[in-house]
C-alpha cells in the first residue's frame, strides 16, 4: 500500500455529505449542525435558486423525492415536466417556487428503508437558505472553538441560467468575499467555476481524468473531486485492491482531490469490506474511509463523518490537527 507523500503530509478534511445525512435528512439545519459536532471538518452542501433569486441547500431541483411537496394542495398547480441536464422530470421544481413558499415545505430523508432513523426526522425542518448556513457555520465554529468549513457545490448552473438565474452571480451577491479560508466552490460545471472566479474551487468529474484533463483543469481550479472507485478501483467481484495513479497525477499539477461519497452500509462497500449479508447492515466503513486516506486523498465527504474520522485515525503517522 502507497504512503502518503511529503506535498500531502497535511491532515486531510473528513466533509460531512450534505450534512451529517446518514442521521438527519441531508440539506436540514440539523445534519449541518450535527455534522461538525461529528467531527467534521467541513460541511458539503448543494445551492439552488428559488424563482425570486435567494440561494438555498438541495440537492435535486425536483423536490418530491426530500420534501413534502405533493402533501400541499396549494402547490399542485406548480407540478410541470421539465427536461434538465438531458434528462426530462415531472414534479416540483425549485425555481418555480418563492422562498416563502419553499419555506411552506419540510424535508424528509431521501431513502427511509435504508435509514429509518433518519427519516424518524421527517416533518421537523424547513429547506435552508445558504445564509442560514453561513450563520449556523459561524455560531458552530465560536461554539467549538475551532475552523470549520463550507464546501458549496453550484448544482445544474446552466439549466438555472436559462431560468435567469446564474448561480455565481448569486453567491458573489451574497457572499462579501468568495475567497475567504473556509469557503470553497464545487461544481460539475467548468462555466461555472470560471465565472466564480474564485481561489478554492474544486472540479467535481463523474469519470477518471485524462492527464491532459487534469492540466486544464489546474488553470481554473485548486482541486478536483471524483468517486471512491475512481481512487480505489474494484475488480469484477466487487473487492477494491490498489489505489490508482490518480492522486499523484493530480498532485503533481497542484491540485488537491476530494472523493466522495463515502457511506458505511453494506450495498455501498466493496464486497471485501461488507460484514454480513444484510444492504443496509453497516459494514467496515472505517477501514475503506482508512484506505482511502492512505491513498493520499486531500478530503472526503462522507454520509457519516464519525466514521471517516475514525478511519482517518487509524494512520498514526499523520499529524492530529491541521
């Protein structure tokens, strides 16, 4: 197994996935707070506009699948069939709603069978605005006595921009300085990060890159982001095995790589780390979350940040706070 180089002998993030979401319905108040009371060092979270321009936390511009939506009478005049980013929806979308009736709304757990105690939640919080993370943020960090971060991720930019809604405009209205420590930028839009213009933005990629995709992306972006398999690839039974090359190809042109998204039960883990037979059973999350460390990775965002980190805790070798 490779060890981690001298560039990368910094304490890698463990990110809280949209929030502590393996406990509290993803994109809640509650999952942020929980989050970095987890440990985390960072919390990730998905903006979108609501058609009055206020930046809020989701993740689907569809909002039946974490909302109460089709409970409101009220709103079924809203119900509409769109085509976004290639795929065509029906439902209720963000930006057809105002904030105040967006905040009409309560978020439920995305998958209740997989997370029941999660989703024992449901009905208790309304959809955020990024504001109100920032401030949340800001009380947490006083609280604890320590840095924590935001890790903001511009979801379907363009499919908004053709709503006359431009995300980094957005943000750049609401946000004093783009480039302050604990803020950095994700997207799987190029256009995107460009217009943001700002320092810590990470290229989120949904396939392995190319040497020459990583050159160009390191004239625009300080990192990129990229699934478990692509760091860890899995053989045809399923059992991860060597890293790949990929984190020193990325490192060697500077930027720094995230992976997401690492979660702890059993149908998500390479078939050597699951224990039992049960999907939703959790497996040895602590010992892919290790792996991945290892491999020399800069952050990874996890569904369960306690898990990450005690993953993160079994390499001795790497300094205890960054």
């Amino acid at each position: 197994m490779a060890r981690r180089s001298a560039r990368n002998a910094h304490r890698p993030q463990v990110i809280a996935h949209r929030g502590a979401s393996g406990h509290r319905p993803e994109h809640t108040l509650a999952a942020y707070e929980l989050g970095w009371r987890l440990g985390a060092d960072s919390v990730e979270l998905d903006v979108l506009a609501t058609s009055d321009g206020v930046v809020v936390c989701l993740h689907d511009l569809e909002l039946s699948a974490t909302t109460d939506v089709a409970a409101h009478p009220e709103f079924a005049h809203l119900r509409t069939t769109l085509e976004v980013d290639g795929k065509v929806q029906t439902g209720w979308f963000v930006h057809d709603f105002t904030l105040a009736e967006l905040k009409q709304l309560t978020v439920k757990e995305r998958w209740p069978k997989k997370r029941s105690g999660s989703a024992s939640y449901d009905g208790r919080f309304a959809v955020p605005t990024l504001a109100e993370v920032i401030d949340l943020r800001d009380n947490e960090a006083a609280r604890a006595g320590r840095r924590l971060g935001l890790h903001i991720e511009l979801k379907s930019p363009a499919h908004l921009r053709r709503q006359d809604l431009w995300l980094p405009e957005l943000v750049g209205d609401l946000v004093d300085d783009l480039d302050v420590p604990d803020l950095s930028w994700l997207s799987f839009d190029a256009a995107a990060l460009i217009d943001l213009r700002a320092n810590r933005s990470i290229r989120l990629l949904d396939s392995t890159p190319s040497s020459r995709d990583l050159s160009r992306i390191a004239g625009y972006a300080s990192a990129i982001g990229v699934a478990r398999k692509v760091v860890l690839p899995r053989d045809a039974a399923g059992r991860i095995g060597e890293e790949s090359p990929i984190v020193a190809k990325a490192h060697r042109r500077g930027l720094d790589v995230l992976v997401w998204t690492h979660r702890v039960e059993n149908q998500h883990l390479p078939t050597n780390l699951q224990i039992g037979d049960r999907p939703h059973a959790h497996g040895d999350g602590v010992g892919e979350a290790a792996r991945l460390f290892q491999a020399g990775i800069d952050g990874l965002i996890s569904d369960f940040p306690e898990i990450a980190n005690a993953g993160l805790a079994r390499l001795s070798s790497l300094p205890l706070a960054r």
